[in-house]
C-alpha cells in the first residue's frame, strides 16, 4: 500500500476529497494491492464515516476504530500505539504470529487475537508498539517464512524452532 500512497494522495489530498472519491477511480490507485476492489470501497466509505462520524478526526478507541470499514484489531492497534500512543496496543501480523511462535513466546496459536492476547500478557504495555514494528523488519529480513535465515539469526540461541531442528525445513510456511 506505501507504493501507491503518493500518487493516491496526490488525487485526493484531504479527507473531504478521499470521502468524495468515485470508488472506481479509487480502485485504479490500489489495484497493485490485491483485493483492490474491497480496499478501495473500504477507504472511500472510511473517510465518509470520519468526516459523519467522528468529525473528520481519528478515533482513538479500540471500539470506535473497529466500527471503521476495511479496520480490523491490528489495523486499530497499529493507529492506537502510533497515533494516540495507547500502551499495550499489540499490532499482530503474520510475522509477528510466526516469530512468536518460534521464539517461545506464545503457545503457537495462529489467530491474531489469541497471540495478541498471549503477547499483551509478557510485553511491558509501553514496548508492545515498538516491539512489533521491530518484529515486522526482523520477519522480512531475517525469520522469513519461507527460508529464515537462522544462521545470521542473533536470536538462534533462543529460539524454539531451531533448537527442535525445525530450521531449514524444505517450504515451511506459516508453521
């Protein structure tokens, strides 16, 4: 989504003009995103329910954020430890589940809430936010999915995965 954000942006430079937006025309700018068609429907009406809603203006609750179309819990974690820098806000993705999993720190669970709720448990609410972003780059750079890098890995010594000898298992995916 960061690729197509400047030209987006560029069409419809204020909350006011994403809210008037043709849903069509939207759909062109983020086409390369994959399930353009839902995002774009969910951006356009977003901003039509922050501007009849919320008074143009970001919500800052868990309750009020997941009323947002196309805004799920890590969506709404992220914008709350980000923007409103709420403690305890676990922005769980993929990596983040993978990651955990492998380093012990959850029960291997695979749903975002449950691993949410496991990290929420042993993070200090104030490092939760960043803890996750630096999990993100760890996971695209170094514990991929697919071929992790274990032998550059500075948490190899701790980490479950590897010490079963799962490392370097031919295709693992999202264990």
């Amino acid at each position: 989504m960061n690729l197509v954000t400047p030209a987006l942006f560029a069409a419809y430079p204020t909350l006011e003009a994403m809210a008037g937006a043709d849903i069509a025309d939207v759909e062109a700018y983020v086409h390369s995103c994959g399930f353009y068609k839902h995002k774009a429907r969910d951006i356009v009406l977003a901003c039509q329910m922050l501007l009849s809603d919320y008074g143009g203006k970001v919500p800052g609750t868990m309750e009020e954020l997941l009323r947002l179309p196309g805004v799920g819990r890590k969506t709404a974690n992220l914008l709350l430890g980000d923007i409103y820098g709420v403690p305890g806000s676990v922005v769980c993705d993929t990596h983040c589940i993978r990651i955990c999993g492998r380093l012990g720190l959850t029960d291997g669970a695979k749903e975002p809430e449950k691993v949410e709720m496991q990290l929420r448990a042993i993070l200090p609410p104030e490092e939760s936010a960043g803890f996750c972003h630096r999990i993100v780059l760890f996971g695209r750079e170094v514990c991929t999915a697919r071929n992790p890098k274990c032998d550059q890995c500075p948490l190899a010594v701790h980490c479950d995965w590897v010490n079963k000898g799962a490392s370097g298992a031919a295709g693992e995916q999202e264990r």
